[in-house]
C-alpha cells in the first residue's frame, strides 16, 4: 500500500476547473430571481471540488489502494460471509433494461424486472421453505425490522395486545435487539448454555404471555447449530409467541436445513451475504423477508403477484403493515442475487454450504492447539477462538487482529459475539481455497509464537500498512466530520 | 462438484477431512436434528453457464423498456440524469465494492476518506453542519428522521406535509407505528403546503414538522415562511430536499432546517426500478449525538499522520444493542461512492448549471404546454416537475406517448384523489428542445 496519505480532493481544487460535460442548453435562458421567491435563489455557491477528470480518476484510484477488498485478499470476517463476488453479477445489473427503468412506469413496460423479482422470491421460497417472500427490505436490520413490524401486527389483530417483549439470545446481533426497540418492543435477553447454546431453562423462565417473538440465528453466532431448534420453537409457540430467525448464517444450513421446516414464522435474508450482494464497502444490501402463513396478510405492500401470465402489484392489502421503504426494494441487487443463484443451481447451492462448513472445520482444527477453542464440537461455517491464552501475555485480540494486516490479511470479526472473552469470530466461505486457508493459519501460528516470543512487533502492529493505529478517543472527543477550509 | 467459484478437489476435500479427523461432509452436519433436516437438493431451476445465463438474462432486460431507449419525463422522486461516466469506472474498482463496513481502519482508509469527503459535499450542499455516511434511501431516512425528532423532543407527534413523497409518507407512518408516534398530515393549499392549516395544527406536542423542498408537485415550497411557524411551537424543522435542486436553491441549512434529509439518486445513481439509490441524512451540531448510521470522523495516528475512523459508535446497534439510535447497520456506502464521484464531477460550477438547467427546461415545457392549450395546476415557482390537467386518462396518453418513444410523466390520480386526470411532468437536463417539443405534441394530438 501506498505511504504517502493522499489529500483530500477539496484540497486539489483550483477555481475554474471542471470535470463535467453537461448536455447543451438549447432552450432559452431564464432569470431565476423572476422567477424564484425573494431568498430562495441560491447566492453562494456550494463549495464543491473544481478538478479535472483525470484529477478524479486518480484521486480515487489511490483511495481504493488504501482500501482492502474480498478481490486485495482473504477477508475471514465472522458473520459477514465475505465470499467471492461474481462479475457476472455486475455485468447483469447494468444492463440498461435493468439499470434504467423508472419504479413508475406503467406495469405492461416492466414486466421483465417483475418476472425476475417474481421468479427470485419463487426461489428463496424454496431455499426458506416459507410460503412467501417480499423483497422490500433493504439490508437485513430493515428486515429484522420489517419481520417484527409484521408479528406486531399478527398479534394486535388478535387483540393481543400485552405481548412486549422481544426475546434474544446474549450471542445475538446487536442490529436484533436494536431492531426490536424501533419496532417498540422491549428486548429480554436469554442466555448461552456451557455448550454455547441457548439455554432452554432460562428461555422457559423468560417466555409468557407478554412473549412476542424469539429472535434465533442457527447457526448462532458462535457457528453452532442450535440442536434444540424443535425444544425452543414449542416452547415459544406454545405460549403463543412467534419465532424469527436472522439469516446471517444461512450459507452454513442451504440445502441442510430450512427455517421453514425448523419452526421458523418469519426470516430474514442478506443477499449481500449468502447471496454474494456485494458488500459494496458497507452496502448497498438487500433483506428479503419471508413468511408463513399465519403472517400472510402483514406483508408490507404492495405484493408481487402473478395473473395469466401478467406480472402485477397488488397495493389492496387492507392488514398490510405498510410500506417499509419507496418502491420495491434494492432491485439492483436482488438482480445479481438472482444472478447467482441461477449461476449455481441446486447442486452448486449445496456444494457452497458443504464446503464453506468444511473449511471452517479444517481451519478450526487446525488451529485449536495454538489458541483457545471455547466449545470444542464440529461448527457450521464459523468458529469463534478466544484470546484469553495471549491477553495473559500482555497481547489482546486486537493486537493480533492488527498483526494480521502486516500479512494482508483482513482480521477476523473481534470481540463479538460478547459471551467469549476476547473472541475471534473466522468465517473463510467456500471461494477459498486450501491453499489460501494454509497461509493464514500458518500466518495466524506466527502470530501465536511471537506472542511468546517477541509480543512488542504484535503489540506495536501493524507496521506495514498506510497508516499506523488511530487515535479514536480524539476522534470521538472533538468530532470533525467534515472538511473545513483553511482560514 | 465443480464449479468456477469453488476451488475445493477431491484431493483437498480428502486431506481436510483427515484433518477434521471425520470420514465425510455429512458427519459435520450430525447435529441437526433429523427430524429438520432437508433431504436432496432444492427444487430450483439448474444452473447455467456463464454464456447462456447472460443470454437469458439480456433478453429478460430488453423486455423491459428503458430510459436509453426512450425520452423519459417520468420522475415523482426518481429521475433520469446526466450520470458523468467516471462514475461507473471508479465504484467498479473492486478494491471498493469488494470491501465491507470500514471496522479496520488501518486497510480502510480509502473508503473512509470517501466516506468523509461524501460527508462534506453534502453538508457543503445542504448547508448543514452535520451529515453522515448515507441512509438506505429518502423515503427512510425521513422517516429516521421522525423517530431522531420524537426521541430529541419527548413529543409523539409528527406533522407531515401531504406534498411530500406519497411514498415516504408511507415509509415515514409505517415507522411511527412501531414507535406509537402519531402522523397527521398538513393539507394543500394550491400545490403547497397550506400553512393556515399548519398553523392551526401544530401544538406542544408536536416533534417535527415535515416540508419537502423542491415538494412532490415539483414547486418550491417558501421555507422562510415554515420555519418561524415549528420553531415557535418547539419542533423539529425536518425538511425532505432533492440535493440535486440545491445546486440552485437556498440550502434548508440557511433557512433553519434542523433536520435535512433526501435521496442522492440525482447523483450518478442508475433508476435501477427504484433501488438501490442513497438516503443522506444531515443535522445542526446539536443533533449531532442523535443521528442514526455511520459517521466517519478525522484524526491522526501515532506519529501524527492524519486519518479518518468511524466514531461516535456509542450512537450504534453493535454497540449499544437496544438502546441504539438506529437499528440501521449496512449502508448503501458504494452509492454514496458514486454521488461522491459525480458531484466531484459536476463540482462547484456544474452543479449549479445542471440544477438551473433543469429549472429552465422544465421552465420551457411549461410554457409550450401552455401555448398548445393545456392547463397547468400550479403555476408557482418549480424545479424539474411541474404539474398538468389533462383531458383524458394519464394512462391512455402515457400509452401513445409510449408509442412515440417517450415515457410519459406520472398519474397523480394514483396517490390523490382530488388529482385524477394530472400528470407530474419531469423535464431533466437530459431532455432535448426536440424532445419536449415532440412531446407537447403528442400530448396536444390526444387533447382534441
């Protein structure tokens, strides 16, 4: 990577440069005062850049080599299934039929784009085992939202007014709990067995009558497989509650095990996960969300339906929760979500789960002797490693998280989930191969013996990147969010 | 199975399995319960080859008919625009859509910077002291933008105006319900918002009152006139703008506006049928505390060097769980990458000339519709939409303008009943003299 920090691209402007070609003006010109209210005509230009073209070229094309992606190299990075994103993906969703269609247009001139939202929910009906899917949500937390959104609703049309609370496991997502609270609920926490399963004893101390909804990953978050999934969906729809599961995980289960069949009422999908999006540097995403019956009527509208052969909207949903965002979702990308789907077919989706779990496994055991394993048992296609070995040699986790990028590698997830004392959450995905899985073990076995033999070069990591550690408390203390001038 | 995307042989398979210690796959999947497990494979369509999907997929688009191929005058909150063709160039660097969430900011640092400078155009463009890294769209960082106010004021209930977004209107009571905040709308007077009635409406326990500049009609609505009114009663100033049209006019930052909010779609951003585009969402400083979603924010490392991290993470889900801000967690970081990108482009000048040209043309259209008999329903100060009465149906003329090349403009019929028979025109810089001029003809031909 480059050493030299690259300037800003307001410190490159110089007045009377341009990097735009507008179309001609060739109507006439009008007096914008005339025709504007008093003050309301702009007077002092917004100070945006004045470069050239090549400036801009340039001066992005050095950020992004001071930027690491899944195509720099391995991105291990727990829970967020940072495979490989197929180009065949890109190529499909600029196609102009697909790229320049207005959300408006009359229905008879997009009936393309419907066929393919239309035939993706066909597919993640299957791939869920749910009866429905809406492609509204935009990234999984709107999904989580838009699922509990749906389950208020379920509830309050059965006059069910006294169920408030949301129940999590203390190993979930922290966009679960958040999610719970927008959509007004309180969140209880149930907690993690010895195995790192939830533990059914308290979830039965927890649950009641004010029980909304249990919020389940399975794989959870530790990337083991919640053996007890048929126990605890009794459990809560025994006492009438409803059970959610987040998709985070579903690249360890495809072709294995279906929310669906497991008990599951609503779930939520990250196409920018599983479905290889891409991540885009913190999104675009898309959070499909599917449901059972019982939740049918909820779905926010308007629902896709199909009549003869005519692709429709359909907006008369009179239980409807709503719209939950403009228009129809993030087509572009459940465009290359199709994409690949497609491209790998029913054989190509089992083989993505097989091997995503046993590279983890490999991983996990090879691992195992240089640092703690927390829960020893066969994981699905992530495993969680802890610290506490190293932390009392003076080393942490983020330490050698750090130490990771002098080898190229981006770290593992850290410190999440919260119930493993300095965690390390390793997610390598199915693109990799073992010859990549090598080298980072063997990178990671380094790390470990420096620990023990030299923790200053991991302690004082990194040292070969762009930059060295930030001073985040400054950056929290005096915030400055943007860029200001000099005086 | 082989497959282009899975390096895994049979060779490999064998040794990480001995390593495992386990004789095959299936004993890794043991611990699910027989009882759920699925058996054999999906019933889903096989897989194709490369070729032959983008074959399929190809004819699929070309079914669709699309704003290269026709004259679209078709906008109503998404709008076919000069998109500077670097765009595409740099958000295919994979470098940058490969990435995920900036946590290592060490390998980060050109998302970050990007992040940082998208920060600052659209805080330069607003007017307003604060702007984060980009919501999911306008529609739902108005509606973010609601809970911010009601949480901020302690107040339950939200003042929307009914020449906002039908859709983000939507968004914005589908979002109030989880949080019990009651929306009430504020009626029209004439293509705006009727401010006697907004006067009579507001009350102390009112948290924000909601103004879309330029509004949904296309017209600009008078925000000096607004402010003084919610300010009075205590609320939030929340105002839903087209950044694109700020290019010409004043900034709500200027004007009062606590709460700014919108789409950069107008910025480099494909129609894509509705999404993905990119909500911004823009606050004074003493809000800074409240927003929801990632701010990147500049320091320096250990020898001093400068460089940007996300901060004021106590504000977030991971970090805060339920008590968080905002339950959002993915962005849409790539499109606020190509907003950066074409307002680096435009820049200083350009904007401005786009914006102002987009005024003028609609300007144009107005006047020809208005020579060619039609009448216009509002005849204040617009942007790029201007609304007109029509004699017949607004989908039989969208029908044969369709027929001539051209994208016919919205039915306000669909989302206001009062508004049967009114089509909301966009005319955006892309549109030609001849274009519009082929327009008001066709549109004349049906108005016997």
């Amino acid at each position: 990577m480059h050493k030299d920090n690259q300037p800003l691209i307001f410190e490159m402007t110089k007045e009377g440069r341009v990097g735009y070609s507008l179309p001609e003006l060739d109507v006439p010109e009008i007096d914008l005062a005339e025709l504007l209210p008093e003050g309301l005509v702009r007077d002092e230009a917004a100070d945006l850049p004045e470069v050239s073209e090549l400036d801009i070229m340039r001066h992005y094309t050095a950020l992004s080599k001071r930027n690491h992606g899944v195509d720099s190299g391995f991105y291990p990075l727990g829970s967020c299934t940072m495979k490989y994103n197929p180009k065949i993906n890109e190529s499909v969703a600029r196609y102009s039929g697909f790229a320049n269609i207005h959300p408006l247009q009359d229905e008879s001139t997009v009936q393309g784009a419907m066929e393919l939202m239309y035939d993706l929910q066909e597919h993640l009906k299957e791939i869920t085992g749910m009866d429905e899917v809406t492609l509204q949500p935009a990234a999984g937390a709107h999904g989580e939202w838009t699922g509990l959104m749906m389950i208020r609703a379920f509830h309050e049309a059965n006059g069910d007014t006294k169920r408030t609370k949301v129940i999590v496991p203390d190993s979930a997502h922290g966009t679960n709990p958040a999610s719970a609270t927008v959509a007004g609920f309180e969140t209880v926490t149930v907690k993690s067995n010895e195995h790192g399963l939830v533990d059914l004893e308290d979830l039965k101390r927890v649950v009641g009558e004010d029980t909304a909804a249990l919020m389940l990953t399975n794989p959870n978050t530790l990337g083991l497989f919640e053996e007890q999934i048929l126990e605890m969906a009794a459990i809560i729809h025994e006492v009438g509650g409803k059970l959610y599961y987040d998709g985070a995980n579903l690249n360890a289960v495809m072709s294995k095990a279906r929310p669906g069949d497991m008990g599951f009422d609503v779930v939520h999908l990250n196409l920018h996960k599983t479905f290889t999006g891409p991540h885009g540097g913190g999104g675009p995403g898309s959070g499909p969300v599917g449901v059972n019956k019982d939740l049918l009527p909820y779905l926010p509208k308007p629902i896709l339906v199909k009549k003869d052969g005519v692709f429709a909207f359909d907006y008369d949903r009179p239980q409807s929760i709503g719209r939950v965002k403009p228009f129809y979702g993030n087509f572009g990308i459940n465009v290359r979500a199709y994409t690949y789907i497609r491209s790998m077919g029913p054989d190509g989706l089992k083989a993505v789960t097989e091997y995503a779990v046993l590279n983890a496994n490999y991983m996990m055991r090879r691992l195992q002797e240089h640092f703690d394993l927390p829960y020893d048992r066969h994981c699905k296609h992530e495993f969680v490693l802890s610290g506490r070995r190293q932390k009392k040699l003076g080393v942490r986790t983020l330490d050698m998280a750090k130490r990771l990028l002098d080898f190229g590698y981006h770290p593992p997830t850290i410190y999440f989930p919260l119930n493993v004392e300095e965690g390390m959450m390793i997610e390598p995905t199915e693109t990799e191969s073992k010859e990549t899985l090598d080298a980072f073990i063997d990178a990671m076995i380094q790390i470990a013996r420096e620990v023990e033999e030299n923790p200053e070069i991991v302690q004082d990591a990194p040292h070969t990147t762009v930059i060295k550690r930030l001073d985040e408390t400054k950056a929290a203390r005096k915030p400055v969010l943007r860029y200001h001038k000099a005086e | 199975m082989k497959h282009r995307y899975l390096p895994m042989t049979p060779q490999d398979e064998k040794a990480m399995l001995d390593t495992i210690g386990i004789q095959s796959i299936d004993e890794l999947f043991a611990d699910i319960p027989e009882k759920v497990r699925f058996k054999g494979e999906y019933n889903i369509k096989p897989a194709k080859s490369e070729s032959s999907l983008t074959k399929e997929l190809s004819q699929l688009a070309a079914k669709n008919a699309d704003s290269n191929t026709y004259a679209s005058f078709l906008g109503a909150g998404v709008y076919d625009h000069y998109k500077p063709i670097i765009v595409d160039h740099v958000i295919s660097r994979s470098e940058f859509y490969t990435a995920y969430t900036p946590y290592q900011p060490e390998i980060s640092q050109g998302e970050l910077q990007a992040i940082f400078e998208f920060q600052t155009m659209i805080s330069e463009l607003t007017g307003m002291e604060i702007a984060n890294s980009s919501m999911y769209d306008g529609g739902t960082s108005l509606a973010e933008a609601g809970m911010l106010a009601a949480g901020h004021t302690s107040r339950k209930k939200i003042l929307v105006s009914r020449a906002v977004h039908p859709e983000s209107r939507d968004v914005v009571r589908s979002y109030a319900l989880g949080q019990s905040i009651a929306v009430e709308e504020i009626p029209l007077k004439d293509g705006h918002t009727d401010l006697d009635a907004l006067k009579e409406m507001i009350d102390d326990n009112t948290a924000a009152v909601m103004i879309q500049y330029p509004n949904f009609f296309g017209q600009v609505e008078n925000l000096k006139e607004i402010e003084p009114i919610v300010h009075e009663a205590g609320a939030l100033f929340t105002v839903s703008s087209n950044p694109l049209a700020l290019g010409a006019l004043t900034p709500p930052g200027k004007l009062g506006a606590d709460i700014t909010v919108g789409d950069a779609q107008p910025f480099g951003i494909p129609e894509a049928f509705g999404g993905p585009h990119c909500g911004y969402f823009a606050v004074t400083k003493a809000l800074m505390r409240k927003v929801p979603g990632r701010l990147v924010g500049e320091t320096t490392d250990e020898d001093g060097r400068r460089g940007f991290v996300l901060t004021l993470q106590a504000r977030e889900q991971h970090i805060r769980r339920d008590k968080a801000t905002s339950n959002i967690c993915s962005n849409q970081a790539l499109n606020a990458l190509a907003a950066s990108v074409a307002m680096t482009a435009l820049g200083k000048e350009g904007t401005k000339e786009m914006a102002v040209q987009n005024i003028t043309k609609t300007y144009y259209m107005k006047q020809q519709l208005k020579a060619a008999g039609f009448e216009i329903a509002f005849d204040g100060a617009h942007f790029n939409e201007i609304v007109v009465k029509t004699d017949s149906p607004v989908k039989e003329l969208n029908a044969s303008l369709l027929q001539k090349g051209m994208i016919g403009g919205y039915d306000l019929g669909l989302s206001y009943d009062e508004f049967d028979n009114h089509m909301l025109i966009a005319v955006t810089e892309q549109r030609t003299k001849e274009e519009i001029d082929a327009f008001v003809q066709e549109m004349g031909a049906t108005h016997a």
